[in-house]
C-alpha cells in the first residue's frame, strides 16, 4: 500500500533523481563528528532549480525541513530527524572565477576547494578559509572565521532562496554578520551561491600562507579525530579553551566522547562515540565551568534532533 511518506519519496526523487534520495539515512555518514542517526529521507540535489523545488514540496507538504552542507558544525542526535534533509554540498559545488577577483562559488563548494582555486588564479584573501571544513554556504550562515579572517570581509553578494520560494539577493549590509551569526541565519534563507571579492596576490606567497595556518592547526588542534571544531563560541575577552582547561575539565570523558587532550575548546570522538556522550560531555563541561568561573559556554555547534 502507497503510504504518504512512500508518495514523498517518489515526488523528491521525480526531482532530484532516484540516486540523490536516501531514506533512512544514518547522518553519522554526513557528519564530521561521525555520529547521529538515520534522517527519515536525505537528498543532495543536483542543482539550485532542483534544490529550490525540494525545498518548496518539502515546504508545502508541511514536513520538517533541515538544510545542511558539509556537517562540520552539528551534532544530530542518535534518535536521527524524522523530516527531510537537504543537503547541499560537494552536488551544487560549481566555483567559477571571473574579472577582477570576482570569485563566484555555489554553496555546497568546500572552502579549501576555493582557496586552491583562487590562489591558482593568482588571487588572495580567502586563505584562512582553506583550513575551515565546510561549505561555503555554511561558511556565510555562520560567518565562518579563523585566525585574521572572517566570511564577511571577502563576501559582496549572497544569493538566498526565502521562506516564500523566492530568490533573493542580499548585500553585505543586509547579511548582518557578527561573530558567528547572520541574518541570513536568523531569516531561515537557504544560501545557493555566493559572490567573494578577492584581491590580486602571487600563487607561491598565497600557498606559503596556507601552509603556515595549516601547520598552526595541525599543531594546536586534534584534526585526526572527528569533532565539529571549536565546541563552543568564545565568550567575549575570553577564551573557551583556557576556561575548559581551568575547570580541570581537559581529558573529561563520557563513553566515547572526550574533550580533547590536545585543545580543550575541541570535544572530539575517540571512538564509537554516540551523540548522546558528546552532548553529556557539554552540558558537563558548561555545568563546571559555569560554577567555577562564573561563565555559560554557549555551544557553537547546531545540535539537531535532541527537542
Ligand atoms: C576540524 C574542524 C575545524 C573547524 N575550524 C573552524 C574554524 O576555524 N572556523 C570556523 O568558523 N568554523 C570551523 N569549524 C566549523 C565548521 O567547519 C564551520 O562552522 C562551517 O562553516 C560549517 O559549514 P558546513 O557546510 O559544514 O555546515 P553544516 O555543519 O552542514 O551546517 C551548519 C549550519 O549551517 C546551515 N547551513 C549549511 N549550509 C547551508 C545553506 N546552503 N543554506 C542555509 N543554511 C545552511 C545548517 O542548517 C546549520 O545550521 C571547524 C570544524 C571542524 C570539524
């Protein structure tokens, strides 16, 4: 017997095409922690139309709807999304580089994708993304930062689908990024493609600066175990690392989740971690650091699923 849900499956895959929709689909495959469980029904559409089409049957059969890029920032309960997911990644990932170091990209390109290819244009100012996992579609919801550079100094144009289906195009000033928010976030828009400016720079010098902040995260942080990155946001004038640290709470472990040995500011899986052990190794962590030193940790990774 066709369920409502069978019927679903058909129309996103009339779509976005029958290999682009996944049911029951264990997010720990998508995501860089490596846990969560199964979303009712995933699908990487091929392009912004077919994207934008998902999203509206999504919308308009009134089921829940999560946008995700390349799951470097969430934790997704092990109990999975009853929804749909869409996932907009290394599918809808065209990056294209134009006159005068004008570099459009579609959201789901990685960051170190741009970066190689604007510094094989001879054109500098997105190096300190090459080492930030994501998409740049998850780079402009969150403003993405690291070491001198945020999203928001190279961003001139983000192209945005609304709740109403239509397409929008918002400049910097209507973005609104702060440290690690967006308008575009707080609006619910889904990002499809972004317009960077970058400035002329000689390829040899542009990679030395890759390498050197890539060395700097090698050093500092745990990149051989899954994580979502930085935990927590950085308290202001403060660092969530030294706090963790001086809580005595460096090495604390629940089951297979662990705060790094390595950098504190990281929870990292140590092995067969579930998303339940990372999300008690947080709330532990901001319980002792919060009696401690008098400071809520806000959590800077998006945690889906636990309502
Ligand atoms: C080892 C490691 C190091 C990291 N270092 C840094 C760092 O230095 N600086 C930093 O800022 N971050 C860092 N991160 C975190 C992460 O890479 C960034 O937050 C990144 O911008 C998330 O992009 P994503 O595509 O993976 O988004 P996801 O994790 O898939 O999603 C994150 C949020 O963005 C939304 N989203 C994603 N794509 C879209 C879209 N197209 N339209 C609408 N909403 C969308 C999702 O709904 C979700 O709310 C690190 C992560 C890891 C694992």
């Amino acid at each position: 017997m066709e369920t409502p849900e069978s019927k679903l499956v058909e129309q996103l895959k009339a779509i976005a095409g029958e290999e682009a929709v996944f049911v029951d689909e264990p997010m720990s495959a998508h995501t860089t922690f490596r846990v969560g469980g199964p979303a009712d029904v995933l699908v990487m559409p091929r392009t912004a139309d077919e994207a934008c089409r998902t999203v509206s049957l999504v919308r308009e059969i009134g089921c829940t709807l999560y946008i995700m890029g390349r799951g470097s920032n969430l934790l997704v309960a092990d109990a999975g999304l009853r929804g749909v997911v869409v996932q907009i990644a290394s599918n809808l990932s065209d990056i294209s580089v134009g006159e005068g170091g004008v570099v459009v990209a579609e959201a789901g390109a990685s960051n170190s994708k741009i970066a190689a290819m604007a510094r094989d244009a001879g054109l500098a100012g997105y190096e300190f993304a090459a080492g930030i996992p994501g998409s740049v579609g998850g780079a402009a919801i969150m403003n993405a930062g690291a070491y001198d550079g945020e999203f928001k100094d190279v961003a001139i144009e983000v192209t945005c689908l609304d709740s109403q289906g239509a397409i929008v195009k918002l400049a910097p000033d209507q973005a609104e990024w702060g440290y690690r928010t967006s308008a575009i976030d707080r609006l619910g828009l889904i990002v499809l493609s972004v317009k960077l400016q970058l400035h002329p720079g000689d390829p040899s010098a542009i990679q030395a600066r890759m390498d050197d902040l890539a060395s700097r995260r090698q050093s500092k942080q745990p990149l051989d175990k899954p994580s979502a990155g930085s935990t927590f946001k950085r308290p202001p004038g403060l660092f969530a690392g030294k706090l963790i640290q001086d809580a005595g709470m460096q090495g604390y472990q629940v089951g297979g989740a662990q705060v790094s040995t390595k950098h504190a500011g990281f929870v990292v899986n140590v092995g067969g971690a579930t998303a339940a052990d990372v999300l008690q190794v947080i709330q532990d962590v901001q319980a002792t650091v919060l009696e401690q030193q008098g400071v809520m940790l806000q959590p800077e990774v998006r945690m889906w699923g636990f309502e």
